[in-house]
C-alpha cells in the first residue's frame, strides 16, 4: 500500500522540535476521564498480566467494540498517550483494554524473564483470554513505540492464522529496524531518554536479583551506560536471544509486515529522536496489500500534540478515522 508523506499534521508554534514535541506531551499532558478497571490474568508459564480495562458509555451502543492498546518501553498503561487514545475510543464506541508487560503494571513478575520488545507470546495471551471470556466480535490493535512493534510482529507472525475476530490496527512512533533504532538512541542528543530507560530497568534488575538469590548476576549493572549493553548482558539472554544483535535482528516488526493480513497503519514522525532512517523507508510497505506507512515531518516520539495538551491530539483522531474506514 502507498507511501503516505503528505498530512493535515502540524505541531504548535511552541513544540518547536521533535524532542520538545516528545518531553512536554510525556510530562506536562493530564488526561481525565478515564477510569480503569484492573484484571489479572496467569500466564501459562505461572506468571501474571494485568489489564487495565475502561469501558464505553453505555449511552454508545449496546455492543461496544474492543480496542487492544500496547504501551511503549518501560511504560504502562497509565501514561497520557495510552489513556488519550483510550479516552477517544471509549467516547466512539470502544471498550478499550490496556495491558501491562511483565514488571510494568507497578509489580515485579515472578518469573526470571521480564519483557522484551518483541514479547508477542503475551499478546496472545491477552488476545485469547479476551476472545474466551468476552462477548467481543470486532477488535482493533493499537501500540506506541516498542507496543507498535510488537503488534506488528504479533500481526505478521499471525498472518492468516490471526483470529478473525481482529480486524484493524494503528500504530505510532515504531522503531520497525530496531537494530539501528538502537544506535540512534544512544547518540548524545538523546542521553536523556536513555538513562531514563536505563534507571528504570536497573532499579527492576536490582529488585529481581533481590527476590531470586543467586540467579542473576549484578556485577555487569555497574558497568552498564548504553541499552545495547543492558540488552546484551540481561535482556538477550533472559528471552533466549545469543546477544543483543540477534535480539534486536528477530524482533524488527519490519521483518513481519509482509504477512499481515489486516489494514494496517504505522504512524512515525520524520522528527522523531528514537527512530532511524530505516523506519521511514517507503520501500517497505510498497508491495503490500494491506499495510501503510505514514510520515508526518512532525510530531516527536509518541507526540502529535494538535492544538493543546488537554485536547485530543491529532494521533488519536489520525487513528479514529483509520478505524472507522470501511
């Protein structure tokens, strides 16, 4: 499908680049009314997944459809882009189920692995727990960064084989070659984000170790200043990967888009600090029947503030339309 790089999108004045267009919506953005409530779910490895669900208005429809949101890197459900998009679909119709990874819903996991970007093992099932034990015929995909890559892959894996039942997705800001998306995310300009991520997944390694005497191993954590070495010392080889490479080779959602079998659109600002050239190549979607790749110039990394914090933003309108498409 085509190469979308013309769009309605433009950021305000103010949100003058793409890392302001990614820190200020991440901070300042407050979004209200969006109540969740929380299940959990066991995995078939005696582990556990909490879902955040938030419902339609009754006043609606009487069937609402389903809305599957992916969180980003060491995110959650919680942070204002999932609940922005949330807070949209419920207001047209969708009862909306954001799911936590492993260790991100404010509760360390049980078992040694935590979750990886690539992780579609859980997503299936989170898809299937939700088809067994929920009324819902029409369900869309929706992820953000590292939960747009997985719902990616998770498609593309799929292929024909995907339930029936899914029968859209939206993703945004996706580092569909994470091998170079790595390498960009540790040039100096964006040594903020990294040692953000990497303040996070320290404090969840130390807890871990501190819950499973002896079977990880903290002396490489003090060495560690760049997530390729975190990755390539813990994340790797926790998930069965040789080292980061192979990690990051395996799990490009770009590797998986010729088997998605479902409209499909990937959002990814050309300004975007996270992502490498290679996530806006055009040539990756040209042969493919069902899936599009839009470019906007603006709009950071999970951004596309439209015409104030409070308001919807133009990405969660961007996704009401695609999902409404006959």
């Amino acid at each position: 499908m085509p190469y979308l790089s013309e769009t309605d999108y433009r950021s305000p004045f103010y949100l003058f680049n793409g890392h302001l267009q990614t820190i200020i919506p991440s901070l300042v953005r407050r979004v209200k009314g969006v109540t969740y409530s929380r299940e959990r779910i066991a995995t078939p490895d005696d582990d556990f997944l909490d879902l955040d669900w938030s419902f339609a208005d009754e006043a609606v429809g009487p069937q609402p459809r389903l809305a599957v949101i992916s969180h980003g890197l060491e995110g959650d459900s919680k942070r204002p882009y999932v609940t922005g998009m949330a807070r949209m679909l419920n207001a047209n119709g969708y009862d909306v189920l954001a799911w936590n990874y492993r260790s991100c819903s404010g509760e360390i996991n049980r078992q040694r692995r935590f979750y990886h970007i690539g992780a579609t093992d859980d997503m299936h099932t989170v898809v299937q727990h939700v088809l067994r034990t929920r009324p819902y015929r029409y369900v869309v995909m929706l992820g953000f960064s590292a939960g747009g890559n997985m719902t990616l892959k998770y498609l593309g894996e799929q292929g024909r084989a995907l339930t029936p039942e899914i029968k859209r997705a939206v993703v945004f800001s996706v580092p569909l070659d994470v091998v170079t998306s790595s390498v960009k995310i540790s040039e100096p300009q964006n040594f903020i984000y990294e040692r953000r991520f990497l303040r996070s997944l320290r404090r969840k390694i130390v807890l871990k170790a501190q819950r499973m005497p002896g079977q990880l191993d903290l002396a490489p954590l003090r060495r560690i200043r760049r997530l390729y070495e975190f990755d390539d010392h813990y994340t790797a080889p926790l998930h069965g990967f040789h080292d980061a490479s192979d990690y990051y080779r395996r799990n490009s959602s770009k590797y998986f888009l010729s088997g998605i079998t479902v409209p499909t659109l990937i959002v990814n600002a050309a300004n975007d600090p996270f992502l490498s050239p290679e996530c806006f190549d055009q040539t990756l979607v040209q042969d493919l029947p069902h899936v599009w790749l839009q470019v906007t110039q603006a709009g950071g990394h999970c951004g596309f503030v439209y015409e104030s914090l409070q308001n919807a933003f133009w990405s969660e309108n961007r996704a009401l339309a695609f999902l409404s498409e006959s």
